[in-house]
C-alpha cells in the first residue's frame, strides 16, 4: 500500500510539473551544422604527415516537452559528433568530437569540444575571441583552444596536443602538438 501511494504521489508531481522546451539560438547551431556522418576531414603538417578525421555519428535530440521533474523542468536540443581519427597509416581515437545542449539561462550555449587530448569545455560560456586566421583567408571567425583555455588537456596525452583552431563556419581547422608539428585541414569530403 505504501508503495501504491509513493507511485500515485510521484505520478502527481510529475503531471503537474512544468516542462520547459529550450531551444538552440542560430549561433548555437554553427558548432555542428557543418559535419554530417561521413564526412571526411583531412588534415597535412609541414612535416608531409597526414590525418583523417571521420564523423562517424551525429545524435540529435529535439526538445518534446517531455522533462523529468526529479532532474530538470527543461527538455533542452541537444546534439553530438563522434568521429574517429587516423593519423598517418594507423586508426587510433574513437570519441566525441562536439556536444552541445541549449542553454535555459543564457542567450548562446557553450560547447563541449574534443580532440585527442584537448577538450574545451566551459559552463560559463566563455570562448576565446575569434579572430581572422593567417593560415586560410576563408577562415574569418576562429577560436584558439590551447593549454590556457582548455581544462582537460591531458585526457590521452600520448598524442601532446597544444592548441587546436576552430572556425565558426568551417569547424576545426588546424592542431598542433607539444613538437610544433602542425596539421592544416587541405580538405573535406
């Protein structure tokens, strides 16, 4: 009987419970609208060392109005990229790439990048000014994520990644590691 009560009682307040939508701003949408699964981004250094990234998988979520009201009173767009990356001959990373969910409390949400062992992620929403590349005139809107911004920077420090280079429209444009090798994306497929 107890329990009988305990479900009507949970049942109740879920029902009466107010579910929120929130929705991606148009700024938001610039971090993934730009992959697709099989894509294909490749990358070459000044060494002559070339990388492939593959995006391998895009999970998008729509808000239905459907919330927990145990855990949040908002039902939030959410998407994330998993890709995989070959450097030089050999398959070595599967992981996400970008996650981002909408924000309730501010007008643009911050995302959650990945590559490697660099991840940027940032609840207070503070990116780095965006400025016009020097390596591509096309690239006019980029972020640099280094050492200094990136929280999780050593997540699989094997690879010694240092900075990587994201722009608004192209996404990721460039990475380099602790040696000063640098890889420039040439193309996407």
């Amino acid at each position: 009987m107890k329990y009988l009560i305990l479900v009507l009682f949970c049942l109740l307040i879920q029902s009466c419970s107010d579910c929120t939508n929130v929705y991606f701003t148009e700024n938001d949408k610039t971090w993934f609208t730009n992959y697709n699964v099989g894509d294909k981004l490749i990358f070459k250094s000044q060494l002559n060392n070339y990388d492939t990234i593959f995006i391998t998988n895009k999970v998008i979520k729509e808000p239905k109005g459907e919330c927990n009201p145990f855990v949040s009173e908002f039902d939030k767009d959410f998407v994330r990229i998993d890709y995989e990356i070959k450097k030089d001959t050999f398959k070595l990373v599967n992981d996400y790439f970008v996650q981002i969910a909408a924000n309730e409390n501010l007008k643009d949400a911050s995302p959650v990048i990945r590559l490697l062992n660099m991840e940027y992620s940032n609840s207070r929403n503070n990116l780095p000014t965006t400025k016009a590349s020097d390596l591509n005139s096309d690239w006019k809107n980029v972020y640099t994520f280094d050492k200094d911004n990136c929280p999780y920077s050593n997540l699989n420090g094997r690879f010694g990644l240092t900075e990587f280079q994201w722009d608004k429209k192209y996404g990721l444009v460039s990475y380099k590691n602790d040696k000063g090798e640098k890889w420039i994306l040439i193309k996407k497929e």
